[in-house]
C-alpha cells in the first residue's frame, strides 16, 4: 500500500512478540497443559501445542501480509516467528532457574515439556525458537503463493485440523459403522494417524483448488437455468437438506444426539430472541423468563411428583406456550415507552425476578423452592415414552422448524418491515402509521412464544428442573449467539448455536476456561467480523457503510 | 372549507412558549407556508399538527375531526403525512421499503396471514410494491430502489423522503424546509414538483420553508411566525411589504429604509 509505512523490521519483531505474550498467557493460565491432553495428529501434535502456535503462525503470516515488497515478506515473518518464541524460551529459562509455581500454580513441569519439546532448558529453548522461525517461514513461504491457492490450503489446514481434533468422537462413529479395524486404519489412540492426516490435508487442497477453478464456470452455468428450473434446484435443496435432518440422529449416534438437542433448545430460544432484539431491536437481556415461564409450566402441568397436576405433555406444551406469551405481554406493557440501555436494565430485572421468584419460599409449595420440580415425564408419542435423545431430537426438530418457518415468513411481510421501520427510528415510524403497542408487543410475545416453548422442551427431556438453571448466563448466552451468528439472521442463529453451545459441549476440557474462550471470541468477532458468521443481508449492508460503492448518481430529474 | 383549522394553539416548554396563541386556517387543495426565522416555532407548530407534541391549549381540526390528543399514528391514518427539516429515512432500509413502510396506513392484511400467505395477503403485497415502483419513479428515483437510502445522494434522497409521505396517499401534506440545501436549479425544480402534487394529485400542502424565492413563488397563503406568534398572514405580496415582517426579518430600524420589494434570505 503506497500510503502506508513501510513494514520494517521492528513492527515484525513488535508482531511476533504479541503473538508470543498471547501463547505465553495462554500457557501460563494452564490452557496448554489441559488441551495437551487432547491430541490431533498422533505423535505429532496436540490442541495444546496447537494452540501455542496459533497466535503465532497467524501474525507472523499477518507481518509478510504486511509487507510492501514481496522480498521482505519472508524475513518479516520469519524475524515475526523467531520473535514469537522469546517470551516462551523466556519461561523455560525463568522456570529453569526459579521456582514460578510459587506464583503461577499452572507452570507445571507438564508445561515445560510441552514448550521445550522434552529436550530440557538449552536445547529446548534451541528447538523452540527453529521450530517458530520454521512457522514463520512457512507462513512466509505460503503468503508468495496466488491467493487461490494460499486459501485452498488454510482450508485444508483448517479441515484436517478440525478432524483432528474431534477424533475420539469420529473414532467411536466409524467404529459404531463400520467396524474397529475400518477406524483404525484412520484413526489411532483418539488421534489422526500421521499419514492420513497428511492425505486429507492433500485431498482437501486440492479438491478446493479444483472447486475455486471450476466452481465459477459451475455458477456461470447456474444462472443461465430458466427460472423454473432454478425454483426446481432448491426445492430439491430443502428436500435434502430436510431429509439429512431427519436422518441426523442415525449418523450422530445418541451423544452426539444429545449435544444436538441441546443445541436445538438454544437455536429455539436464538430465533425467538432474533425477532425480538434482530428484527425488531429491542434489547432484551431477561430473555430467560420466559424460558424459565416455559419449563415451569411444563413441570407444575406434567409431574408425577406431589407438585405436579400429571396431565400429558402434548396438553402441556400449548398452556406453556401460552403462559410464555401472556408473559412476554405483560413485561412488554410497561416498557413499550423505553428504549435502548433503559429497557435492557428493566428486562434484566424480570429475568431475575422470575429467577428469584422460583426460588422463593413464598411459591415453595407450588415451584419448589430450591429444590425443584422432579419426575416430570418425557413426553409420550402414540404410546410410546422418548426416552432417546434420538427420539426426543424430533420434538427439538419439529420445535425449531416451525420457529424457523414463522420468523422466515414474518420477516418477508407487512410486520418484518413495521419492525425494521420500528428498530431503525420509532419515531417516525410511529409518524408513518405503525401501531408502535401492537408492533412491540407481537415482537415481546412472538419471541417469548418460542422460548416458552423451548423452556417447555427442556424441562420435559431433563425430567427435573431447578431454578439456578434459568440464571442470567442463559440469556446472556443467546444474545452472544445472536451476535456471533449474525443479527437477524435465521441460518446464523443456527451457527451461533452450534458454536456457542455445541463446541463448548464437544470440547470438555475448555470448560474451566469456557467464559475466557467467549469474552474471546466476542472481541475478535466485534472487531474482525462484526457483523457475525452468517450475517442477513441487512445486517452485512448495515455495518459495511464505509466499504460501500461510492453514492448513486443524482442524475435523476425530478418528475 | 377549510382543511386544517388550528384555533389558539399554545405550546410551552417549561417556562418556554414556543407556539403562542397561533391561529391559522388552511384551504383545502392550497399550498400555503409557515415563514419566520430560526427558532420562531414553525417546526413546533408542525410537531404539534402531527402528534409529535400535545398543544397545551387550543385545538386542531382536520377535515372536520379534533386531531390534537391523537397518536402520532392515528393521525397518519386521518391522512396527514410529512416530512423532517433533517432527513429521516429509515437509513438501512431500500428506497423501495422506505415507501412500503409509507404505506403502511393502507394496508390491510392481518400479521397471521403472512404466515400461510393466503391470497389476500399475497395480492395485498404485490400491490404495494407495485405502487411503491409507481412513485419511486413519479419522484424521478427509477431505478434506485435497492439502493440503502444512506447511500442515496441528498437530493434524492429529500425525494425519497417525500415519495414515502406520499404512499401513504395523504390529505394534507406538511413539507419541513424542502429545498434546505439545494442549490436554486434544485429548489426551483422542487417548486415545480410541489406544485404538480398539488395539481395532479390535489394534495393540500403546508411548507416551511426559509428560500423565499420558493415561498414567494408557490405559496397561496402565507403565515409569518416570530418567536412563537403570528404577526402576519396574507398573500406573498401582503407579506412582501409588511413592515413588521420585515422588521422580524431583519431587526428594527432597517425596516423604514429597506426598500422591501424581496425580503432577505435568511
């Protein structure tokens, strides 16, 4: 770039030691030793040495990217890389001739091996830092290349790497289909064999390489299809797409089911938050109440217990539903006149209410206290208990479907526009005509609908409920996931979900650090990607406004 | 007959009087404007009108019916529509949807029937969004209706602004300062356009508007405000040589010896 700076040597080295300070934070909180446990590839590497490289490969490649002339690009990233293993050679040498656990309890000597590669303080110091400046050449070397092929190989990365990383999960899958000696030739001691896990890194590049040169010719020819045909292609994508939801419960087997409905319970509650804080804008950080409305309806309704009234839960569902909505009116009320930072604190304190309302000794006889409700049945259907997370994943999917299909419907009519109108100014979209008491509260019930009935789900799969499972994290946690998906976006809440809840559920050792990992990505999302994974088209035109096309030619007349 | 009666209309804030004892009648199928300098409560006024701000005394009657005390969304739906003296377009929304959401008073279906998009609803659709086509293009926007509003140019989007108040298929058309920022091609342009809504559509429109040579050139009727009253009301050329119109324009004392045939812009 002719404007900027030119990247000299110093911005390389002040690079590569912030990429080192993070490794070296993230050693020292003890991540490395716990995910060293989790291996990829077997022998070679592990999610803790992973993760010690990451932040350095990554600004390392970022320092040739910054590079104005391409002969220096190598050095930056290689002077980058070598910088990058000071502040851990640093800690062998600290720890080599102090006692750090004094101080910090997670220097263990496990850490040490792990940063020094077993090979004690000098050596281990010595291979660390080749092993950095090799990152950095590396990263170096695969920024020269054209740029198709540089990202079809970070996809190869990535995919070989994820792979990796849920092994024991794929090994148990391929097992359960077909057979101990099919996963072995893969997979070893919950890891990717070396040599597969360099077949798949080909394989993926490659394919990637062929799709990027081939895909468009693939599109060009897409968009010559008549129109009809074109409507025939994605009906044909839904009926897959349905087909492959249905079936999901056979490939995933009931752990993975499980997590896969807990999922599902979030993806509910993102689509009714969605409409409420995405399309309508109405910050709402008491979003839990209705969950909690949901669960306890379905638990004083269905329990067998002394609390319980025992009636079945397909009658169950619709009076949780209802008791949710009448709910999400009555909060709505008496906030229809605030906005902003004014109704997210009023919405705060319903949630806790509702919370502390469940615990009360007060409602004690009819909620239970602290203690719960217990024996709430699963639901029955013809006859049958679903008792399986596999069973129970049809409520979950029939549930989200229709949430999905109501706020796809809605979001394309007359309302979806009074809430766009209503988020973007209320004033004058008051002005225009709009119903401002009817258009919030449709958003407050619509929203509180889907998370009393998702409420209503849960407390039914979990069988006992206790009000310290509807605290102020829950809401918090949809509204990240809203965000990281994309406001307003109906796959994004999909993809929020799934890494927002199904990742932490999957990766169980990062849960000691799973707020840290959140506050994280939250940063990194806010300032990288701020409009989410998989943003609407509104939301990607909102927070692009500086990126856009130069204004319009006022060429028009005027009549 | 009058299409919008006011009768003493007195807004305070606090110890403020913004509109003091106003009066005006306006003819209906006329174009008439509120003048007065900064801050003389012309915006107020037209606050009051819309809903915006209660008057604290008197009463405002649109074609026959008391409108003060009404939301500002029942009022839309009597039939009055405006405009902003600083342009509020829904800036994340298309043109196209600005104008549909401008609409909205006409629209009719039932939020239920998007979900099982029964005929009705269908057609209903299909309809506002061909008549939003219709004025995107009677505004000379053909063509722009995807674009964001925020990347529209500021004229067109002072169009804009004008074609969503249209939608709405308004009585009474309240326009605040619509040639602000123009340069005199433009305003004179935008004359012209006020006029033919008048004579095609047969829309009675209400201007402030600080461009006298636009007030002169358009208005029927004018009502001079300074500091929340009325000091005069007439035809451009009873105003033109009002010497207390004049003196509100430009203080007292020049007002003996200003020749007073083209009042200053201010």
């Amino acid at each position: 770039m002719p404007t900027m700076q030119d990247f000299n040597l110093r911005k390389a080295i002040n690079f590569g030691l912030i990429a080192g300070v993070i490794s070296l934070f993230i050693s020292v909180i003890g991540m490395t030793t716990l995910l060293s446990k989790r291996q990829l590839v077997a022998g070679i590497l592990t999610l803790g040495q992973l993760l010690i490289f990451l932040a350095p490969a990554l600004l390392s490649y970022q320092a040739a990217e910054k590079s104005s002339k391409k002969s220096r690009a190598i050095l930056n990233s290689v002077v980058a890389g070598l910088a990058a293993a000071a502040p851990l050679a640093l800690l062998i040498l600290l720890e080599s001739l102090f006692n750090l656990r004094q101080f910090f309890v997670n220097v263990s000597p496990d850490l040490i091996k792990i940063i020094n590669f077993g090979q004690g303080t000098t050596t281990g110091m010595a291979i660390l830092f080749a092993a950095m400046g090799l990152i950095g050449l590396a990263m170096g070397l695969v920024h020269l290349l054209q740029p198709q092929i540089r990202k079809s190989i970070f996809t190869g990365l990535v995919v070989m790497l994820i792979i990796g990383t849920f092994s024991e999960l794929l090994t148990e899958r391929l097992r359960a289909f077909f057979g101990v000696e099919f996963s072995k030739t893969i997979f070893q001691s919950k890891a990717l064999l070396p040599s597969v896990a360099a077949i798949i890194l080909i394989v993926v590049t490659v394919f990637s390489i062929v799709w990027t040169k081939t895909g468009d010719k693939i599109k060009q020819r897409l968009d010559v299809i008549p129109a009809g045909q074109k409507r025939a292609i994605k009906a044909g994508n839904w009926v897959v797409l349905l087909a492959v939801l249905f079936l999901l419960p056979q490939f995933l087997g009931s752990y993975l089911t499980e997590v896969t409905n807990n999922v599902g319970i979030f993806v509910l509650m993102g689509l009714g938050l969605n409409i409420v804080v995405g399309f309508a804008g109405l910050l709402d950080l008491g979003y839990v109440a209705f969950f909690a409305i949901g669960a306890y309806t379905m638990a004083v309704m269905t329990s067998t217990g002394a609390l319980g009234v025992g009636v079945s839960f397909w009658l169950a569902l619709p009076v949780s539903v209802t008791a949710a909505i009448i709910a999400g009116v009555l909060l709505g009320t008496p906030v229809l006149r605030m906005r902003g930072d004014y109704l997210a604190i009023v919405t705060l304190g319903f949630g806790e209410i509702i919370r502390i309302l469940a615990n009360s000794d007060m409602l004690k006889s009819f909620l239970g206290g602290a203690q719960g409700i217990l024996n709430i049945p699963k639901p029955e259907f013809l006859g049958t208990a679903l008792i399986q997370p596999g069973q129970l994943y049809y409520v979950v999917l029939a549930g989200c479907l229709l949430a999905a299909f109501v706020s796809w419907r809605l979001s394309r009519s007359r309302l979806g526009r009074q809430w766009m109108a209503l988020r973007e100014d209320e004033d004058v979209a008051q002005a225009m005509g709009i119903n401002l008491v009817k258009t919030k509260l449709l958003a407050f019930a619509i929203g509180a609908a889907f998370s009393g009935l998702a409420g209503a789900i849960f407390a039914s799969k979990l069988t006992s409920i206790f009000p310290h499972s509807f605290n102020l994290l829950i809401s918090i946690n949809v509204l990240c996931l809203i965000i990281v998906g994309g406001m307003g976006s109906l796959p994004g809440v999909v993809v929020g979900a799934l890494i927002l809840v199904g990742l932490p559920e999957l990766l169980r050792e990062f849960a000691e650090y799973r707020y840290l990992m959140y506050g994280a990505l939250l940063i990194v999302m806010m300032l990288a990607k701020p409009e989410g994974f998989w943003p609407s088209a509104i939301q990607r035109r909102e927070l692009h406004v500086y990126e856009d096309q130069a204004p319009a030619q006022d060429n028009a007349p005027a009549e | 007959m009058p299409i919008l009666t006011a009768k003493n209309v007195t807004k305070r804030f606090g110890g403020l009087v913004a509109v003091n004892d106003y009066s005006f009648e306006l003819e209906e199928g006329s174009i008439a404007s509120i003048i007065g300098p900064n801050g003389a409560g012309k915006t107020t006024f037209f606050n009051c009108i819309t809903g915006f701000y209660q008057a604290n005394e008197g009463e405002i009657v649109f074609n026959g019916q008391k409108i003060n005390g009404y939301s500002t969304d029942r009022i839309a739906h009597f039939g009055i529509s405006r405009t902003y003296q600083n342009i509020r377009l829904f800036a994340n929304m298309t043109a196209i949807e600005n104008i549909l959401v401008g609409e909205e008073p006409r629209l009719k279906t039932f939020w239920v029937e998007a979900l099982f998009r029964t005929p009705r609803f269908v057609k209903d659709e299909q309809d506002a969004e061909n008549e939003a086509k219709r004025l995107l293009q009677y505004v000379g926007l053909t063509g722009l209706g995807d674009q964001l509003a925020r990347n529209l140019p500021y004229g067109a989007q002072r169009r804009l602004e004008i074609a969503r108040a249209l939608a709405s298929q308004p009585k009474l058309l309240l326009l605040d300062e619509p040639t602000a920022g123009m340069n005199p091609n433009e305003s004179t342009e935008m004359m012209r356009f006020i006029q033919g809504l008048r004579d095609d559509l047969k829309i009675t429109i209400l201007l402030i508007e600080h461009d006298m040579r636009v007030v002169m050139g358009i208005s029927e009727n004018i009502s001079v405000l300074d500091f929340g009253e009325k000091i005069a009301e007439g035809t451009p050329q009873e105003i033109q040589h009002n010497p207390r119109v004049i003196e509100a324009y430009l203080g007292r004392g020049t007002a003996a010896g200003f020749g007073a045939t083209e009042a200053a812009p201010v």
